[in-house]
C-alpha cells in the first residue's frame, strides 16, 4: 500500500506498531487506545517523510503534507494491528485528532480523493479541554 509520494505505507504502519515508546502525544494527550496510538505514531512519520507541497490556507507560505484518507486508514490499521476497525471510528479518530491539535486539515478530501493532513502536534501544556472518554 503505497500512498502518492510513493511511500510504502504498510511498512510504515508496522514499524510504528512495534515501535517502543509511542509517540510522546500520546502520553501527553492521555490517549491509551491502541488504534489512535498507532494512528498518531503513523501520521508523524508519513509527515516526516511527507514529499508533497501543499499550499497553506492562509498566506503564501509552502509546506509538506501527506494524503490519508478513513479507508486507507482502516486498511493500514488492519493489516498492521490484526484488528479491524470500522470506517465510522477511523472517521472519528480522525476528525478527534484534528480538534485537539494533533492534525490540522489542509486539503478537504472529496469522494475518491483523500484528504491532505499535516502533523502538527508540539509539546507543551496539555489541552484545556477533557477528551471524550471513548477517544482514550
């Protein structure tokens, strides 16, 4: 499973699934779920290997992104972990990332096109809102 960069996705997922701690927001968000760790610990390292410019929303400044849509997400989790989850909570998870600043939104995914992320999570205080219990 490769995304449009070309980066193999599936190698990527399953290295941050045997990877040993998980990413540092997780830890600092309070997430224990292991579908949004292994999501968060995907998500940095496709924007670390992130190949393609995306124009900012605001002003005229360039920056690298990655393309995940909810299928590819559910596949990738999947195939990686063993264990299904379905499109709905991958949808979920998605959206919860984007509302407590792990993820931000550049390009809105249309049907057939998935939707292009950038990884934005740094650290620093804790967020003032308490999380839904079923995103933990």
């Amino acid at each position: 499973m490769r995304d449009p960069g070309g980066l193999d996705l599936l190698a990527l997922a399953q290295k941050v699934v045997l990877a040993s701690p998980p990413h540092p927001a997780c830890a600092q968000l309070g997430f224990k779920k292991p579908h949004i760790i292994v999501t968060i610990g995907l998500c940095a390292e496709m924007q670390a290997n992130a190949r393609e410019e995306c124009t900012e929303r605001q002003g005229s400044g360039h920056k690298k992104c990655f393309h995940l849509s909810t299928r590819k997400l559910v596949a990738l989790l999947t195939e990686a972990m063993g264990l299904p989850i379905s499109q709905t909570e991958s949808q979920k998870t998605l959206q919860a990332l984007v509302a407590v600043g792990v993820l931000e939104v550049v390009v809105k995914g249309k049907v057939g096109r998935a939707t292009r992320f950038r990884f934005i999570w740094t650290p620093g205080p804790s967020p003032s809102q308490e999380l839904p219990y079923w995103l933990k």
